[in-house]
C-alpha cells in the first residue's frame, strides 16, 4: 500500500521525502496506474496502482501524466498461440464427441484469447514497420 502525507511517501518500510523528489510520473493504463519516483540521490521507484482518480486530481505531489501502454515480448505472443492452439484441439475433440459443453467452453476461450492475440499480433507488426 502507497500512502502519500503532505510530506512523504510512505510504503512498506520505505520512506521517500517529498522534498527528495526530482520527478514524478503517473503513467495511466488500462487497468490502474505506474508512478515512477525518482529522487535527488537517482534513486528509482516504481508503484503499481490501482485506477483511482484521486492520484490523478491529488495537489501534494507535481505529477508527470502520460498515457501507457503495456507491450508483450514476441516470446509471450507465441506461447500466447500455443495456447490458443491448444483451445482449438479441445474444441475438435468435443465437435468429435458431439459434446456442447466443450465446444461451447473451447468457443468461449478461443474468443477470449484468440482476439487479443490477434490484436497485440497487428500492434506488433505496426511497431516493427
């Protein structure tokens, strides 16, 4: 837990003066925040956050907005497709058995990971243009 006071940063055990602070940027994401912490020292802190609008309107730390985006590494995409693959054998198998419970939970997965696969797929293949 992050707790921010008029005067420091507190997690943990870790105490990070405000005064100390060089810079501070919150980095919005899909699902919550990064703030990133450097000091005077070049000391480097990172706190995942969860999506809470009092970090963004808060008054006591000059914060840096940007906007994020989480990237997947090529090695994550392929195992992402061998489990995508491994969905698709499961639906064969139940389409072979006539099972609906099967095709119904193999149709289910294979949307749930089959289009953000494909989605992080072109996002990859636009950045490497």
């Amino acid at each position: 837990m992050l707790i921010l006071t008029e005067t420091s940063l507190f997690c943990g055990d870790w105490e990070i003066s405000l005064e100390t602070v060089s810079e501070a940027v919150l980095l919005s994401l899909t699902g919550g925040y990064v703030l990133k912490i450097s000091t005077v020292a070049g000391d480097h802190y990172q706190f995942g956050l969860n999506k809470n609008l009092a970090w963004e309107t808060q008054a006591i730390l000059p914060l840096t907005k940007q906007q994020g985006s989480i990237a997947y590494s090529t090695q994550s995409l392929i195992l992402r497709a061998i489990v995508l693959m491994g969905v698709f054998w499961y639906l064969y198998q139940g389409i072979l058995a006539s099972n609906l419970a099967k095709i119904l939970l193999a149709l289910i997965a294979s949307v749930l990971i089959g289009i953000p696969l494909l989605l992080r797929i072109f996002q990859k293949l636009q950045q490497n243009r």
